[in-house]
C-alpha cells in the first residue's frame, strides 16, 4: 500500500493529554490500516510552547523520533533535551511528555506499539 502525502488524515488536538496549546497531527497510516499491534504512526508538529502532557504507557510502548527541531521530554520524573535523530522509548507503565520550547516548530514521528 502507498498512502500519498495528501491522502493522509490531518488532525488538530488542542491542550493534547492536558499539554499546552496545539498538537497537529498527520496519520501515516490508522490503526484498521495496519495488520500488527500499532496503534497510532503519526508525524506531529508542536509549534512554540505547545505540548504533550505527561502519561503513561501500560500494556503498550510509544517511540518518538525527533525528526525536525528541538524540545525536551520528561520521562519518569528527569527531563532531556532531544534534537533530529533521537529517539525515546516509553512503555511498560513508565510515563512521558514532550514539549517545544524553541521557535522552531519540532517535528516527531510517532508510534504506538500494543503489547501482545
């Protein structure tokens, strides 16, 4: 299958898991589109500011893959800077947000990996 930059689903989530401001959210490719145990590939942008609130994974683990910008992730409690081409690994019950606090926005793919 060939999903087209054009062809994927946009979406905009105000104050996303009670983050600040706006996450834009492109859908790779939805769960009912993927056979095996992913449910969320999504390439986020997070402009000025904005954020992801902290959670938690149970039962499941998230990547993200900074692919553009800079923004720092708290994870468990520590924070890290994180820049293009790091990655985070959050799963097992641990918890995570991510927030950009640079003017350019930051870019991640995102994927979420259920445990089976």
């Amino acid at each position: 299958m060939i999903k087209r930059n054009e062809e994927r689903d946009r979406e905009v989530r105000e104050r996303m898991r009670d983050g600040d401001g706006e996450v834009e959210i492109f859908h790779i490719f939805k769960k009912e589109e993927l056979k095996g145990k992913a449910r969320l590939l999504a390439h986020l942008t997070l402009r000025k500011n904005c954020s992801i609130g902290y959670h938690t994974h149970d039962n499941e683990e998230e990547v993200y893959y900074i692919v553009k910008g800079r923004g720092t992730v708290s994870e468990d409690g520590r924070e890290y800077r994180v820049g293009p081409g790091d990655a985070v690994l959050t799963g097992g019950g641990a918890g995570h947000s991510i927030r950009n606090d640079e003017d350019e926005p930051l870019e991640v793919i995102a994927i979420i990996l259920q445990y089976i």
